[in-house]
C-alpha cells in the first residue's frame, strides 16, 4: 500500500474511532466501510465494524464481519475476542467457549499467560467439559511462574473456578433497553442493562462532602476561560469531585459537557470511564478505552498509551479485551 491510500485508510480507520466512540454508530460503519475498501487485505475495519454492530444488536452482521476478519487473519486476537462475544450475547455459549478456546492458543502461543488464563476460564464458565478444566489447569501451572500483577489476578480468577462448581450464567439474547444518564444521551452511546454489570459495580464508597455552589461556580467560570487547557483541567477536576461527592449524574454532565469543547481530549474521556466504572458500567469503560486505544495506535502517541494501559490494569483488570493495551 502506497503512502496516498495508506493515509486515506488511516483517516477512515481514525474517523470511525472518533465516532463510535462518540456513539454515532451508522456513521462509523460507513468510515469502516471505507477503510475496507481502500485496504480490503487488512482485518481492522472489519473487526471494528463488528464491535460497532454488535452495540447495535445486530449480531448476524457482526458475526459475518467478524468471520471475515478471521478469513484474512485466522489468529487476530480482537476477531476471536470480538466474535466469541457475539456468540454468547446471541445465545449460543458452546460455540462461544469454541472461540474463547482458539483465542487462549493464540495468547498462549504469543506468551501473554495471563490473558490466556482468562480467555481458557470464561471458556469453561460458558461449557463445562474435562478437556477444558484440564487446559485451565495447565495454564495455572504455567501463570504461576510468571512474575506480576496481572498473573496473580489471573490466577487468582482461575483457582476460584477450578476450586468451585461451575455455575454457568448467560445474559439474554435480547438486551434490555437501559436506563441512559443525560450525559449518555447527549453522546449518543448506548449504556448497557445492569444485569452483566451490577454483581461486579464496586462497592459503596462513603461520599466526600464538598461545597457544591464553589463547584458549580468553577465549572461556570471554566467553560467560559479563553485558556483551552487549564479549561479542561478544571472541568476534569471538577468532575472527579462531584463523582467522590456521589453526585454522578452531575459529573457526568459536566464531563458530556467539556466533550463538546475538546471531543479528542483523553483526559475527559478516561473520567467518563471512571464514572462508567463506579456506576458498574464495566462493558461501556471497556469498550471506550478500546477506541481510545485505537486511536491511539493512529498518532502514535506513547504517553496516553501508558494512560490508558494504566486505567485498564487500574480499573478493569479482568476485562481481557484490554491487554493490547499494555503490550
């Protein structure tokens, strides 16, 4: 590929990023569309369109997207992921544990142990059999001698299921419509229904009493200020006070409210996953720190690489989906 259709690809690839993670999902599947069209040998437009059709319910469409992916990349880690994840939201766990098997060869081949781990135990969660009880605890040997936190936590997530009866909970084919925040609803993304999220939402934490007319009062002066970045600061600030006050919704539109100010701006968009987060929107964080690091793999930017990896090992550690960040 040429370097004129190669900037033409990246730019689509960008623009898709930007506005699934904005949530205007038609719009992003016609800037996958066209990042296909320019380079149809490459799997990453479809593997996003995937995830974008999945948000969308359409699972029919993402798996097809998905597959096609796989049919150019057999091994990508994000097709394996992303389709084993549309099987089992389509009801069809066996054939989703199939792809969770596939996905803990190919970690496992590549020497990410612990993501391995992970992918091998949601496989057995979803269809108990010998084999795979056996490959879980094969891998556990393995992840025990491999240094680090994030080994631990793999492990420590493998024990539990190999020391305990398997009890296998699948969400419903049909997820129910959510209630939306009015932060949510100005950016268009879809929160999901509390029945995945709310067993692991974090537990109540005693709220921080602030004065919320000063609050306000710099929020006001903050989205008036001529200085760009010390608006943003402010405004992140802000938001991370109301959330410790237990004042979500109002951090969340102050957030939503800066992102119509600086729509690219990291910071605001790793706050909105910390709020996502509190609020056990585990799913939704996921899958806005995946965009970002999408986009980011675009600039090339390393410092907000190491932010985002730092969130993911910080607020999600057992979301699997996030590893590549920190690779």
């Amino acid at each position: 590929m040429t370097d004129a259709p190669y900037d033409r690809y990246k730019e689509a690839l960008r623009l898709g990023h930007v506005a699934a993670l904005h949530g205007r999902l038609d719009e992003a599947l016609v800037a996958y569309a066209e990042a296909a069209d320019v380079a149809p040998d490459r799997a990453l437009p479809l593997t996003s369109s995937g995830a974008v059709l999945v948000r969308l319910g359409r699972l029919d469409d993402a798996l097809e997207a998905y597959g096609a992916a796989l049919g150019l990349a057999p091994r990508d880690e994000s097709a394996l992921g992303g389709r084993a994840d549309a099987l089992i939201q389509a009801g069809r766990p066996a054939e989703g544990a199939g792809a969770l098997d596939l996905l803990a060869e190919v970690q496992a081949v590549s020497g990410r142990l612990p993501e391995a781990c992970d992918s091998a135990r949601r496989a057995l969660e979803l269809a108990e059999s010998k084999a795979r009880r056996r490959h879980l605890a094969d891998l556990t040997e393995l992840v025990r001698d491999s240094p680090g936190s994030a080994s631990e936590a793999a492990l420590a997530r493998a024990l539990r299921i190999l020391e305990e009866p398997v009890q296998v909970v699948l969400p419903p084919v049909e997820a129910p419509t959510a209630e939306r925040s009015t932060a949510d609803r100005a950016a268009g993304e879809e929160v999901p229904a509390s029945t995945d999220d709310a067993p692991s939402r974090a537990a109540p934490v005693e709220p921080i009493p602030i004065d919320v007319a000063a609050v306000s009062a710099r929020l006001e002066a903050a989205m008036a200020s001529s200085d760009a970045s010390g608006r943003i600061r402010a405004i992140v600030s802000a938001s991370r006070e109301l959330a410790a006050a237990g004042l979500d919704e109002a951090a969340l539109d102050a957030a939503d409210s800066a992102l119509g100010l600086a729509p690219d701006d990291p910071d605001l968009h790793l706050v909105l996953v910390e709020l996502y987060v509190a609020r056990g929107w585990r799913t939704l964080a996921g899958d806005k720190l995946l965009l970002l690091g999408r986009l980011v793999e675009l600039s090339g930017d390393a410092a907000v690489r190491d932010r985002l990896c730092a969130a993911a090992t910080r607020l999600l550690p057992d979301d699997s989906r996030l590893a590549g960040l920190c690779a």
